[in-house]
C-alpha cells in the first residue's frame, strides 16, 4: 500500500512567494454582477429549458455577426447562422458550450437565409426515449427547426425546407413570419407561436394582424390545421409561450406605433378589462384557457420594459421553483466602449441577461420585472471538488469568443464546434483568466488541485483577480496533462465569495478543466500502488453519468493513479 503525506505548511510557503503584481486582463463584467450572462459572448433572443437539474439557455449568436463587421459598426443580423448554448445549475456561474451552426445542419437538406430567435422544446415519448426540438427564426421569412436527442445535440434537420412559410395554412397575410415560441402541454401536445411586423394590409396600429398560434402534429415538425390570429394589441415581435395552470399565457414585444388614447380606450371597452396600453418595445403578455379561439385571449399588460438593447425579447422560465425574466441588453458592449477596448462605432450587439420575475401561476399574473446589472443570486455553491470546465464562468478578463475551441477538430464543423461544442477548451494569453462565484470547500477543505492544460505557463489561483495569490503552479506539457499541485487545507477550507483562475504567463496555452480534491481529516490517504482505480464518469457538463446513463458520445473518466492522486481524462464513451 501506497501512503501520501501532505504536507500543508511547506506547500503554503512556496506558493505565496509568487509576486501578484503580474498585469492581469480588464474584465468588463465586474465580479460580482450576475449579468450578462456571458462576460465575452454577445448573444440575443433568449430561450431556455430545464433538464436533469440544469437550466440550458439558447440565443441569437450576435457575436458571430460582431466577428464578420471585424469589430466595428452596426449589427445588421444578416450573417447571423448559428445558435449560443449556454448552462448553468447556480445561476451565476455559465458553461458555454459554444454553437449550434444552424446553417451546417440544414445545408445537406435546405439552405437558411439566417438564424435568430430561438424557442426549445423537449419531451419523453411513450417508449422513454427523449426529444429535443430547436425552432428558429429563418430571417424574417419562414420558421425552421432541428432536432436532437439530447440538449446539446447533435443536432439534424428533420424536414428538408423550413416548416413554417407564407404558404402555410392560415398565416397569410403576416409580415414576418418569424420569432417562434413554443410549448408543450400536460398531454404531451406541442404549440406555436410566431410572427411579427408592422401592420400588414389587414391590420393598422392597434391590432397589426401578425401574430399567430398554431397546434403541432405529432412529430412536432409540422402544423395539425391551420394558424389562427392571436389579437395582441400593438404586436411586433418576440413571441413566447408558456402554460400556468392549464392556461396559456402568450408573450410578445410591442411595437413603435403610436398609442390613441381614442384607440386604446375603444378596446378596453371592447374586452370589458382595465389596464394600462403598453409602452414601446416593452414585453407584453395575454392568457387563455381556449387558445385556438382569437376571442378568448385577454391582454393583461407589460411585464418586461425596454432593456437598453435596441430592440426587446425575453422568455419567462420557471426553474427550482423560481421564474426568471430572460431578455437581452445592450450592456456588455457599452462597458467595452467605456474602456475602448471596441470600436467606437460598434452598435447594437446584445448580451442575453436574467433577473427574477414575481408570478403568481393561479391568476396568471406577472409582475413588472425590476431590470439590473446585479442579476440573481446564487442558488447554491459551486462544488470545487466535482471537475469543472474551463469554460464554465461567472467572469473573466483576456478571454474571448474566438478563444474557445474544440480539441478534436471536426473540419465539416465550425471552430466553435457545432452540436454545441463537444471537447471545449480556452486558448488562454499572459494576464487571462476565469473566475466562479460562490465556493464552497467545506469544513475539511482541499488538499490538492488539478489543472487540465497544455502549454508552458505560470499559474495562479486568487480570491481577488488583483490579489495575492493563494497557490501557484508553474507546469509545460506538449500534450494533454493532469497538471497536480498540493495545497493547504487550511486556507482552501470554508466558502470563498470568488475564485480566480490566473494564467500569468502563458505560452502556446490551452485550458481545459479544474478540479480540486477533498482534505481527508486524517490527512493520509491510502490506495491500491499498481493500479489505476476509475473512480466516477461525467458528461461535458460536468454531470456524473450512472451506468444506465450513455447518452453522452464524450464522456470524463475520473480515476485514482498509483501515486494517490485524481487525475481525468476525455474519451469516447465507452458504452
């Protein structure tokens, strides 16, 4: 038998050597501010799911449109094909699993003019299999969708054009037939909502006329009948659905018309309601108990105002018990022109951002959602001591979109990795680094940490990004290394409100996952010398998988080397 000896107070002294006056990158999401969502992702037009514990969040990649306009100038949406995936299980700290390239999906079967806006879906069929369904805005023109069996993919065109068109039954006249929001019922029916413009011919500034709502056949990739009008006054865009009480409840952005009190107070009339006409761009919604009869839809006002993007869509998602206002903001970009790390004629790039919503499910009723850079708290520690991702962040400084990469390339895929990313890591520069919010390591703390990296560099972890360090490791490998340092338990121990992840010098670099091992109280560890013991498997999201689970086409296998230490590597599961 193998005995290891820790040895704290040797370990502490070494690592505190290490000067922490090394320039570190300038973050533009501060540390403790929960929104955006993505320090260095633009991203729009949320939509969201819950699945195994994990709220999994899909938008508008506006970056990929920043990176065609090299940096600068107005976002005009056009080069805008691919989809964001992001995830999280605390609300505060997101893995990026990178992009769904929709229009390498579909060209085998369609080709798509763009992809915004899109609305998730997933059910369990009779024969327990599960489906996952991704529809999207295709331009303003059409609806598509994608299917998979799992949320992050992979993902396939199931139809070979879009699913919904001008042709379609009951939509025109609609002016954009776009923005889907889809939901599906306790009986397992889906439904759809779609639509958008200005007045069309039928409509004027009141009732434009292009909102629509529609059953699902029973694959969920075509429509059982025909579309029906929702009369959503001052309709533009943005279309959600969600079921309360076996009621629907439809959301929608306003328009930028003109409001006549006339006008307005006509409807209300009309209706027998009472409630305020909304302001421009804000989030709307309506209820029904009937939805395919347009008469039984009640407007009951604005529940989202106008963020400081250009334009408004959001997603209300119930998740551990709680809704959330998902929607999108102009924030991100503007702290980036205030420290001119962009262009200064770069505009209207989004970020997706989240605060709670106050809902009471038995009348249907949201309150105005309160909109701030502070977001939501925590809603339970990061556990250090399961493997997280390198790209699983609340913040952090010198990492960009283009920074995250796949390790095995998959050349009929982008270099995002399509299929939301299998195998991510980050291309780390001197001065990089990450850092999560909220973790906790317990009464007995850490007495070691592993670092999944490759390339030569120094370093750092950090309670503060421009703090001393609290542990220090210099490592260089060609290949994908275990990278394992001891450290003091004393020091690792407790909950930490931050921690860094600093790359203070860094050559050829290249991150890939964390992970910190449990201080026995004893402070010996004994394990078998000649073997090395598998101890857990996890899927890229840092999920542990049973045996029954295997799902996943990469898995992590953890085990126990010779020497007494965890050590992880990726492969192809080995079901």
């Amino acid at each position: 038998m193998y005995k290891r000896i820790l040895s704290a107070a040797i370990t502490l002294a070494i690592s505190l050597q290490v000067s922490a006056q090394a320039t570190v990158a300038t973050n533009f999401k501060p540390t403790g501010q929960a929104n955006p969502l993505s320090p260095c992702v633009f991203c729009a037009d949320p939509t969201s799911l819950e699945y195994n514990g994990r709220l999994f969040v899909y938008g508008s990649n506006d970056h990929q449109q920043f990176i065609k306009n090299g940096k600068k100038g107005e976002n005009g949406y056009g080069d805008i094909k691919s989809l964001v995936v992001f995830s999280t299980d605390d609300m505060v700290n997101w893995t990026f699993h990178g992009t769904i390239d929709v229009a390498k999906v579909c060209s085998s079967r369609w080709n798509i003019a763009a992809s915004w806006a899109p609305s998730v879906a997933w059910r369990v069929k009779e024969d327990g299999t599960e489906e996952f369904f991704l529809y999207f805005a295709n331009s303003g023109g059409s609806v598509g969708v994608l299917k998979a069996n799992s949320p992050l993919g992979p993902w396939t065109s199931p139809l070979s054009k879009p699913m919904i068109d001008s042709s379609t039954g009951g939509v025109s006249p609609c002016n954009w037939i776009f923005d889907p929001g889809v939901v599906i019922d306790e009986n397992g029916v889906g439904w759809i909502s779609f639509g958008g413009g200005d007045p069309n011919n039928q409509g004027n500034d009141l009732q434009p006329n292009n909102a629509r709502f529609a059953k699902l056949n029973a694959s969920m990739t075509g429509l059982s009948g025909k579309a029906i009008k929702i009369p959503a006054p001052y309709h533009f865009e943005a279309s959600e659905l969600n079921i309360m009480d076996g009621k629907f409840v439809y959301t929608y952005c306003s328009s930028w018309r003109d409001r006549k009190d006339a006008d307005w107070n006509a409807y209300l009339a009309e209706k027998g309601i009472n409630v305020s006409k909304p302001g421009a761009c804000t989030m709307c919604y309506m209820v029904s108990d009937a939805p395919t009869d347009p008469n039984s839809w009640v407007y009951k006002g604005v529940y989202g105002p106008h963020s400081t993007a250009p334009n408004n869509h959001s997603h209300l998602q119930k998740y551990q018990g709680k809704y959330y206002h998902i929607y999108h903001s102009g924030g991100l970009l503007q702290a980036m022109k205030d420290k001119n790390a962009v262009d200064a004629n770069a505009s209207t790039y989004r970020s997706i951002c989240i605060n709670e919503a106050t809902v009471d499910e038995t009348t249907q009723t949201i309150k105005q959602v309160q909109l701030d850079s502070k977001g939501v708290a925590p809603l339970k520690p990061l556990n250090p001591f399961e493997l997280q991702q390198a790209e699983t962040m609340a913040s952090c400084g010198g990492v960009n979109y283009e920074d995250f990469k796949n390790i095995k390339t998959i050349t009929s895929k982008n270099t995002l990795g399509n299929d939301a990313s299998e195998n991510m890591y980050i291309k780390m520069a001197p001065g990089s680094w990450t850092s999560v919010r909220n973790v906790d390591f317990g009464e007995n703390g850490a007495r070691s940490f592993i670092l999944r990296a490759k390339g030569t560099g120094t370093f750092e972890i950090r309670t503060a990004s421009k703090g001393q360090p609290i542990a220090t490791m210099e490592f260089s490998s060609t290949t994908w290394e275990d990278h394992v340092m001891e450290i003091d338990p004393a020091v690792f121990k407790g909950t930490k409100n931050f921690l860094f992840l600093v790359f203070t010098e860094a050559q050829g670099v290249q991150f890939d996952a964390w992970q910190f091992s449990e201080s026995d109280v004893s402070a010996i560890n004994t394990v078998p010398e000649d073997i090395a013991r598998p101890t857990a498997r996890y899927d890229l999201n840092g999920r542990r998988l049973t045996n029954t689970q295997n799902n996943a086409s990469i898995v992590i296998e953890q085990f126990i080397d010779k020497n007494g230490v965890k050590r992880s590597i990726k492969r192809a599961n080995r079901k």
